[in-house]
C-alpha cells in the first residue's frame, strides 16, 4: 500500500462511547486529520461531537484517499454507513449493532484492497451484534473471517492472537476468554508453537524489527519448579521453546510467571508470551488501564483497539477517556510506518 494511505477508524456501536471518544481525539491531536478516516454517520459523530465540547467540523470524504486533503483540526469522515435514526445513548440496538459491524467490513475491506495502512476499532457492544442477528462474538472473529475469506483460507488457517500492551510492557495470549480448565486444555504443543510464530511474524515482518525477544511464562508456580507444581513445562513449554530456538528465534523460558513480566517491564524481554486471560492482562492493565492498547496479531493488516468496551452506563455523558483510543491510534501510526530496530519505541 502507499505510504500515504490513512488509517482506518470504525465509530464502534453509537450508542456506545466511541463516537465521543473518537471526536475528543480529534481536539486532542488536530495533526492526525490528514493520516487518518473514520467510518461511521454524520449524525452520531455530531451527536457525540455535542457532549464532547461543542461543535467541531467535520469534512465528508468520498473514500480514505481524500483524507489527506483534510486540514488540521477537522474530523475526516468517510460516511459510508448511515443510521435510520439516532439510537438512545446506552441501550442495546440492532441498528447500532449492525452499523458498527458495517463499518469494521468497510475497514478490513479497505485495508485487504491496501486503501489504508491500519484499522483501529472503537468498541462494540456483543448484546448489540446479536441483536442485529449477526453470528460473531467481537471484533476479533470478524476480521479473521473477513481476512480469511480474502485470503482463501477458513478462519481456522489463519490463527490470530490477542496483545495487550502499554508503555512499559506487551503480553499476547495462548488463550483468551475460557474457564480457566479450559484453557489449561488448550495449552498443547501445537497451540503454543502457533502463538510463538505468530508473535515472530508480526515484530519481523510487519513492524520490520530485526529482532524480537520473547519470553515465555510458565504456567504453574515456579514455572513448575522441575517438575514438583506439575509437568506442563517440561513437557510442552520447554520444547516449544526449543523448537522455536532452531528456528533462530530469541525466545527463551519459561520464566515463572511472577517475575518475567518484572524482567520485561525492565527491558530484558520485548513481549511476554502468557498461558492464560490473566495471567497476561492483569500485569499489562495494572500498569495503565488508561493508556493499554489491543493488538491483533495474525492478520494481514494492522488492528488495534482500547482496552474497553462501550461503557453504556456513561456513554452520552462527555466523561470517558478518551486516552485508550488515542493510544491504539498512535500505535496504528506507528506500525503503518515501521521503524528499524534502532529507532523502535522501547513501550
């Protein structure tokens, strides 16, 4: 794609706090107008453009090669998915729930044609989704279908991961939402194997970094202390990371679990490898719920996110922060122009 393609940033449901998170990052960083285009309704950004500060221009793009005409200052609109009627601030609608999955098909849409370099996607609300009739849990199973189906492939041979991260540390995930005995079951060689290459491929490939250090947390305490706390490690961790190591990867562990993110946090590992939903994510949102990013790692674009989700019970109020989604954007930013290993951000 050109270096000059915007990035994408999908509305989320309007009855949600996106749009009001979306028009106060546009006060906050006037300079993003021309490098980036929001895909969403006229009338929900005014909406939430009202309960944000006031009026605040707003240019109608005709597609996202126009976005770099739009001067500082000025939100960069691509309404390309309109609402019937503006729905209640807070409450579940069909409506919103299908315009918002529209404009996460219009975003990856684009990006597969290379029409913009990243997407960025303001939250969902599920309820909402299923209201619409729509058969998929979030954002996440949405792209990997959209991109699979581009690809020629069926979701399952596109595997996906989740990463969190903020400025001190990034974590991806073997697993996400499952019990926790579910997802001890699903820590099996080929899975862990999977998540180790996918993480490789996206610092190497798609960020360009000459080398990523990823450490691998153990799963039991002590990361098993040899065997005593159980034999996961030795039997599925270590010779993960074994193989992963004749590949010529700079992966190493495990590391018990309640100090690798520590040693990462002070630089001895760039991006921690966790087994499970919490044990990844509640180091990386102690550190900066604020200010935490979710990556998408696995597809063949770009995608981030906040760290939350619509927020119904302030949305319409002006009061969210809007620092997440500024975070996901910069980050957007950031890897449609990789850096070389020199120049890479240390968060």
């Amino acid at each position: 794609m050109p270096p000059s393609a915007p990035i994408a940033i999908t509305m989320g449901d309007a009855a949600g706090i996106g749009p009001e998170l979306i028009t106060q990052v546009f006060r906050r960083q006037p300079t993003w107008s021309s490098r980036c285009v929001v895909i969403g309704d006229l009338a929900v950004l005014r909406r939430a453009a009202a309960v944000t500060g006031g009026l605040l221009p707003i240019a109608e793009l005709d597609g996202p090669a126009d976005a770099a005409h739009v001067p500082p200052g000025v939100v960069p609109l691509w309404p390309a998915v309109t609402l019937a009627a503006l729905p209640a601030w807070g409450q579940v609608s069909a409506a919103a729930g299908r315009a918002a999955a529209d404009a996460v098909t219009l975003a990856a849409e684009a990006a597969l044609r290379g029409e913009v370099s990243a997407v960025v996607t303001a939250p969902l609300n599920k309820a909402a989704l299923a209201a619409a009739g729509l058969d998929v849990p979030g954002h996440t199973e949405l792209l990997q279908a959209l991109a699979a189906r581009h690809l020629g492939l069926t979701p399952e041979q596109l595997p996906v991961r989740m990463m969190l991260h903020n400025a001190e540390l990034r974590t991806v995930l073997v697993s996400i939402h499952v019990p926790l005995r579910h997802a001890i079951e699903l820590l099996t060689p080929a899975r862990l194997d999977e998540t180790l290459a996918v993480v490789q491929r996206h610092f190497t490939e798609v960020l360009r970094w000459a080398r990523c250090r990823i450490a691998v947390a153990g799963l039991n305490p002590h990361a098993g202390e040899g065997g005593l706390f159980g034999r996961e490690e030795l039997d599925i961790i270590v010779p993960a990371v074994a193989r992963a190591r004749a590949r010529g990867w700079d992966v190493s562990g495990p590391y018990p679990p309640d100090t690798v993110f520590m040693r990462a946090r002070r630089g001895e590992f760039d991006v921690v490898v966790a087994m499970y939903h919490d044990q990844g994510l509640i180091p990386v949102k102690y550190l900066g719920w604020e200010g935490g990013v979710n990556t998408t790692l696995g597809l063949p674009f770009v995608r981030t996110s906040p760290d939350h989700g619509t927020a119904f019970e302030i949305a319409g109020r002006g009061v969210a922060d809007p620092s997440s989604l500024e975070a996901a954007i910069r980050a957007a930013l950031q890897a449609a122009s990789p850096v070389t290993e020199e120049a890479r951000p240390s968060g």
